[in-house]
C-alpha cells in the first residue's frame, strides 16, 4: 500500500523579487560605478579625480537605488492595500454576491458549479479576505510588495557591484586604469549575467551575452566622451 510523504518544494517565483533587484542593483552599480572610471581616466584624470568619482558614484547611485525602489515598491503597495479595503468592504456589504463571484472564478479555471460553490464557501468560510485577494486580486503574502527590503536590497547589491571597478582602478597605475576597469568588469558583469539566469532559469548564454555587450557599449560610449573632454582640455 502506496504511502503519501509529505515535502517541500522551491520554485523559481519564490525568488524572483529578491533576484531582480539584487541582479539589477549589481549591475547597474558596476557599470554606472566603471563608466565613470573609465570616463574620468580617458580624460587624463588623476589618482585623486578618479578615486572621488568612484565614491561618489557609488554613494549616490546606491542611495538613489534606494529611493527609486522604495517609491515604486511603496506604490505597489499602495495600491495593493487600496484594492484590499475596498474588498474587505465588499465583503462586508455583499457577502453573498461576494461569494458568487468566488465561486464563478472557480468555474472559469475548470471547477463544475456545485464543487465551485462548495469550495469558495469553505475557503470563505476560513479567510474570505484571504481568498478573495488571493484568487480575485492575486495577491498573496509571496508577492505582496516589501518597500523596505526591496529598497535595502537595490542600494547594497548597487554598492557591491560597484565596489568591484573601484577596487580595480585602485589597485592599478594611473596610465592603465581604462584598459583594466574596462576587462575586469565585462568579466563581472558576464559572471553577474550568468548568476542571475541561472539562479532565475533563464538563457544562461543570452542572459550573459546581453549584458556584457550592453556594458561594453555603455563604456566605450563614456570613455569616448572622456576622451574628448581630455583631449580638448588639453
């Protein structure tokens, strides 16, 4: 006689908020961090000039991750506790409506009517907010929208990725800091593009490849631009 074991399973959507801006954060902390590097070094910077641009890019650019996914995030979730009052209301005011309405969205997802009604009445019955939001609203406690720790999460992954070119461009002579920012972070950001497919389940080749040829194009355009700046200073 067969036995029912009871286990636990990890999907990919569990994950999804955290990844995306943890990957984004990162990425976008080093190439913004390594543009200005390279920028600031085609333009014949010096030690110091470049050491200021790095710090202030990364302070900057990670406190206004932070404050771009905190007012996105705390819109979401505006609205979110917006359409869960006026739901709560609902309820309140026309339960049995409420209740048909349940048991209809069941119908729809393949549900015969009889075993639609019974189901929406039993899970009414436990948590009737609950079940409205999750199957009417889509709303559930997986996705309700954090604005705290997703702004925490942009503004250090945003400093992790750009400590990386910073400590490069430290740890290399003056005359070299383009050409090395440059190669070791196309490296970091094909590493930071393989994680994230493969943490996430994507393309692992073309997630890596759009990133890295995005982040070489932004730093060839930058380091143009230093270059000209450099050049007619000069």
């Amino acid at each position: 006689m067969s036995r029912l074991r009871g286990h636990s399973e990890h999907h990919l959507v569990e994950r999804l908020g955290w990844l995306r801006a943890a990957v984004l954060g990162a990425n976008d902390g080093l190439l913004s961090t390594a543009s200005l590097i390279i920028g600031v070094a085609a333009a014949q910077g010096t030690p110091r000039d470049i050491l200021i641009a790095g710090v202030s890019g990364l302070v900057a650019g990670a406190m206004s991750m932070a404050a771009g996914e905190y007012v996105s995030v705390s819109s979401q979730a505006d609205s979110e506790t917006a359409d869960l009052s006026r739901e709560r209301q609902e309820l309140h005011d026309n339960h049995d409506g409420e209740l048909r309405e349940l048991a209809n969205i069941y119908v729809k997802r393949g549900l015969d009517r009889a075993l639609a009604a019974e189901v929406a009445e039993q899970l009414m019955a436990h948590d009737a907010l609950g079940a409205h939001a999750r199957d009417e609203l889509g709303i559930s406690d997986m996705s309700r929208a954090q604005p705290v720790q997703a702004a925490l999460a942009s503004a250090a992954s945003f400093a992790i990725g750009a400590i990386a070119p910073l400590v490069v461009a430290l740890a290399t002579p003056a005359a070299q800091v383009a050409a090395s920012v440059a190669a070791a972070s196309l490296l970091f950001l094909a590493v930071l593009g393989y994680a994230g497919a493969k943490t996430g389940g994507a393309n692992v080749l073309r997630a890596t490849f759009r990133v890295t040829f995005w982040g070489a194009a932004a730093m060839a355009v930058t380091a143009g631009i230093g270059f000209l700046f450099g050049t007619h200073v000069g």
